[in-house]
C-alpha cells in the first residue's frame, strides 16, 4: 500500500471514520485514499477552520479522536484558529496535512530561505505551541511511528491536538501493511494513596466545603463515580462552564455554574466556603476573576488536576495541590473520608439556591420591553430532545446560553478557552455527522455567525437538520456592554463601522429554511424535529445585557446588577467582603441602565 493508504488504514483501525476536509495538491492522494477506503467518509467545509472545529467537536459528541486533512501553506494555517480550539479545552484531534515534496522543500537546498517549494510552509513550527505534539515524517517508517506517536499523545493524559505533516513523495512511496498502532501512555503522578491521604486531611477540617467540579472529570470519563461521591458525602458542588456537561444539572446538591457570568448562589457559596475542592479545572480568570487574590478568600483550595504545569501556577496562591491521573480518581474518592458539615451551612447552600438558581432574568429586555434571552434558551431547553447537542458560539450568547441551560442528558459545549466567533456552526455540523440519530442545535450571535457562514453550503449539501439559532442582537453585544463599562458607551467597531446581512435573505439565497422570532410562543417544537437545516432569526434589542456579569476590580460575588448591601451581606454570611466607600459611592451615581443609548 501507498503512505497515503496507510494513513486511511491507520484511521479505520483506530475508529476514526470521519475525515473533516478541504482539499489541495499536496493532501489529494490521502483523501483518495480515504473515499476508496470502505470503512471511511469524508465531508467536505469550505474553510480549514471550520473542518479543524468539527473535528473538535467528534470528541465532545462521541469520544472518538476527530481528523482533518488539509493541504500545505494556506490550507495548513487555516487550520489553526481550530487546533487552538482543541488545545485550551483539552480536547484530542488529529490533524494531517500534506507537505511539498521532499526534494521541492526549502530543507533539501541547505539554505535558510522562506520557502521552496509552492505553497510550502513550516506548519509544524506554527502550531508547536497549540499542539501537544507535531511532526513531520521524512520516511516511510517515520509515518508508521510518528502516527501511532502523535494519536497516542492526543489520547492521553491531559488530552489535546496534534499534527502530522506528510510530505507528498511519502504519501506515494509503498509501505508495509502492518499498521502500527496507538497505545494508551502512562502518567506520571502521585499514587491514588498520596491524593486520597492528602484530599481527606484537607476536608477533615472543612465545615463550610464546596466542590468544583471541571471538566477534567468528564474528559477522563469518570463523571459518574465523582456524582456517587458527591451524592453520598452530601457536598455542595458548583461547576466550570466546561463541566456543565458531564452531569445532570439537577442534581440536589448543585448550586450553578460560577465566575465572571455565573449564578450568583453558587458564587456566594464558592466565596463562603472554608475549603473548595477542585477537581479538574484549571480556574481561568473567567472563574476568578482578573484578581485571583479575591476568590475563596476564606477558604483552603486544594486542587487536584491531571497536569502538574497548571498545578504549579498556584504556587503564589497557597492552594494545596494534588497531581493525579484522573482514571485514579474513583479510586480516591471511594476512601475519601467525608466531612463534617456545618447545619448553618447546610441551611445557607439551600438558601442560595432556592433564591438564585435558574432565576436568572434580563432586567434590561424587561425595562425595554423586549425579548429576554434567557426566556428563549429556557424555552429550547424545554423543547429539544434530552439528549440533544447543544453548541454555543461566543459573545453575549454563549454567556446567555451557559447561565440558564440546564443539562439533563444533553451534550452542551462551546470552544471555551479559544472562543472564536464562528465556531457553533461548523462545530455543529461535525457533530451532526457522527451522531446523525442526535438533535443539533447551534446557538450563535449575529456577529459570531457570520465569521464561518460559507458553512451553510455544507449544511445544505447534506441536507443536515441542524437549527442554527441567531441571537440577534445587530451588534457585538459583549463588547458593546464592555463599552458601557469602560469606553463612555462609545460603540466603535461593536455596532458603529459595519453591518451584518438580512438573516432571512441569506437563508434563502443558500436554500435552508427559516423563521423569525419575535417572541418566546413562537419557539416551537417543530422547529427542532424538521428534516432539513433551519434559521432561527431571534430578534433581541440592541441593548440586551448579560447578567449578571462581572465588572473589573471587583470579586466574583459582586456582580452587576450590584445587588443592595443587605442583600450583598445576606450572600456573605461567613466571609466578608467589603465595597469600598469610593466604590459605594460610585455605586450611588451609577446608572442602573448602564447602556447610556438605551433610552428606557
Ligand atoms: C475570531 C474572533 N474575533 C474577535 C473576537 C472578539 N469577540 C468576542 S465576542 C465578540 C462579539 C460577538 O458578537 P455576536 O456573535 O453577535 O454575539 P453577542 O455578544 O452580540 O451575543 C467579539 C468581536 C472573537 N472572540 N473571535
Ligand atoms: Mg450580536
């Protein structure tokens, strides 16, 4: 067989069946390969990026490693705004392009010259930093190994992308059929007694505990022995945007998602507690804010995480840490000796619950007389399939769609870390085609929409029922709100300098289907059951807020719409945490609209 037949062969073995493509000179002879192998298919995106944030999203949606195969230079660096994508959020895929011939490439002339041969590029030196491994083979023996290598890398551990770049004489060259393959690495870390020792003399002393439940649970695939754990020991758990997932929301002892956009409960409570476990996420500054020394400022955090690199980032915050392998993590917990629970805090948690979760509303569409945001997603909450694929976008959208959605055995994600406008649409369709049986719903911002909208021919071409959901917004509205705060409420390049298409128009002109909402009765099931692609056009006020939400300087239990000092003090029962008097007083003259152009 070819080198390029191999790496189709290499695929159907490990259950990659789905190639993301976009075709070129030097990736044709792989993607051949792939549409003559009978256990393969490919589809066909009208961008690198796009087929990169499918590939992201076969993992999410089936635990399978996603592929893509693009072509050298500009088919290679599209790639990359979607490699990242999988890179922050820990997520394996593979990506192979095609390289120049051997002897066309700038190495074979010894000389350090910007390029050879056409459309050659040093792709692996560009997506280094945002692969957990890439390589370019130079033999055929090289492609054996290095596949095996870089799957295998992608799969374990901490997972994330890598690549491969063949060169286009090896892809012709004749291997052996004996395919090389992945094998599950070991990781180094600290034995399951170490971690149960030390997790069970921090919460020995907790009175007030709350967990923080990561994605790192899910992504090791051990959701359902940490729920057993949490259930039975009867602790308070808050999540990560990126955990939400992994359980159902309606677990009783779970309080909401936390941050910068969270529940404003589960923040009051993450910010009482006397010890906060972490399991498996790595506390961006979305969750602590920009001002780490203001979280849990009453409480031991220990945190325990699969990669000892975000371990050491705490080392200035006098977290306790605890490197672990999470496929340990069941093991760890079953002997995790529980703690014991203050009544007072017992009472408290419910307290905050009962008062804030899912009672998120949008105070601006109310004064205006608009459609609420949160309305709509409760409403598609309610009406899609349980087990639907929910994928948010960017913006204010993905903030409105991760502060009220509630999972019951939904997928939802969105590029997290990345959080590239664009990314629903195609993430949605790589989803669609690996779990064909499944609901898909993309949920996106009119500006976000925009920036992959070629992706509708894809759509189309297969007829995908996919309901792509438009808030719109008819701006950025996320940095039309930071302008509010920060910039006089100068909309420059937010809503002012450009524009976006008649939704419905450009629905017609790529055949898909479409509808117009106006109000939260008109969202009804049928929309989700079709058989083809359909646009929902969610048409909001240009001043729709997203709250709560965080403004800079202030800690995570602060959110806009400031809450009233008695109920600030009510949230802060067991920890303090004091406005300052110039802050009160700006608090005094605030306009509680804040948008200055909103009018009502
Ligand atoms: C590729 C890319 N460019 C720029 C940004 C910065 N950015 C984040 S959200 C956003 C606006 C998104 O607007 P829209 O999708 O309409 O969402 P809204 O906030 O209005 O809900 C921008 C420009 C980004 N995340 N990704
Ligand atoms: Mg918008």
């Amino acid at each position: 067989m070819t080198g390029a037949e191999y790496i189709a062969e290499f695929l159907a073995r490990v259950g990659s069946n789905h190639v993301f493509v976009l075709t070129g000179g030097a990736c044709a002879f792989m993607i051949d390969a792939v549409e003559r192998h009978p256990a393969l298919a490919y589809t066909c995106f009208h961008h690198e990026q796009s087929a990169a944030m499918a590939a992201d999203a076969v993992w999410r949606t089936t635990g399978k490693v996603g592929v893509t195969m693009a072509t050298s230079g500009p088919g290679a660096t599209n790639l990359i705004t979607g490699i990242a994508c999988s890179y922050f959020d820990s997520i394996p895929s593979l990506h192979i392009t095609g390289q120049v011939n051997q002897r066309e490439g700038s190495a074979y002339h010894g000389a350090n010259v910007r390029q050879s041969g056409f459309q050659e590029t040093k792709i692996v030196d560009m997506v280094k930093p945002i692969t957990k491994y890439a390589v370019m083979v130079r033999t055929v023996e090289d492609l054996r190994q290095e596949l095996a290598r870089a799957y295998s890398i992608a799969a374990s551990g901490r997972k994330g992308p890598v690549l491969v770049d063949v060169p286009m004489d090896i892809q012709q060259m004749q291997i052996p059929g004996d395919i090389m393959l992945p094998s599950e690495l070991p990781a180094a870390a600290e034995s399951a007694e170490a971690v149960t020792a030390a997790l069970t003399a921090t919460l020995s002393k907790a009175r007030r505990p709350v967990v923080l439940w990561g994605a790192g649970i899910g992504l090791a695939g051990v959701e359902n022995a940490v729920i057993d754990w949490l259930t039975a020991s009867e602790l308070p758990f808050v999540s990560s945007w990126a955990g939400l997932t992994y359980f159902d929301n309606a677990h009783p002892n779970f309080l909401g998602q936390i941050g910068v956009y969270g529940n404003r409960g589960a923040n009051f409570a993450l910010q009482n507690a006397d010890v906060v476990i972490v399991l498996g996420s790595r506390l961006d500054n979305r969750q602590r804010s920009g001002n780490p020394r203001s979280f849990a400022t009453g409480a031991k955090v220990h945190v325990v995480d699969v990669d000892v690199e975000e371990l050491r980032k705490y080392r200035s915050d006098g977290y306790f840490t605890s490197h672990l392998d999470f496929r340990d993590l069941p093991h760890v917990l079953e002997n995790v000796r529980p703690p014991k629970i203050d009544e007072a805090w017992r009472s408290y948690v419910v307290e905050m619950k009962d008062r804030y979760f899912g009672k998120e509303q949008s105070t601006s569409a109310l004064r205006l007389n608009a459609l609420s945001p949160y309305d709509v997603i409760r409403r598609i909450n309610e009406l899609i399939a349980e087990d639907a694929i929910v994928v948010g976008d960017t913006g204010a959208t993905v903030c409105w769609l991760h502060q009220v959605f509630k999972v019951k055995r939904h997928t939802l994600f969105t590029a997290g870390g990345n959080s590239p406008m664009g990314y629903a649409l195609p993430a949605a369709i790589g989803a669609k085609v690996v779990a064909p049986q499944r609901q898909v719903i993309a949920v996106s911002g009119d500006g976000g929409f925009h920036l992959n909208i070629h992706e509708l021919q894809t759509i189309k071409h297969h007829n995908l029922p996919v309901a792509m959901v438009v808030m719109n917004n008819a701006s950025y509205g996320i940095i039309k709100q930071f302008q509010d705060s920060y910039c006089n409420s100068r909309y420059t390049a937010s809503r002012d300098g450009f524009s976006l298409p008649d939704f419905g128009h450009l629905a017609a002109a790529y055949g898909i289907g479409y509808a117009r909402v106006e109000s939260v009765e008109q969202i009804t099931p049928d929309l989700f059951q079709g058989n083809g692609p359909i646009l929902l056009d969610v048409l909001l006020s240009e001043h729709t807020l997203i709250e709560p939400k965080l403004e800079m300087g202030r800690p995570i239990n602060d959110q806009y719409p400031y809450l009233s000092a008695t109920e600030y003090s009510r949230g802060n029962r067991f920890v303090d945490y004091p406005r300052s008097a110039e802050f009160l007083k700006v608090l005094d003259d605030s306009d509680p609209g804040r948008d200055r152009n909103a009018g009502a």
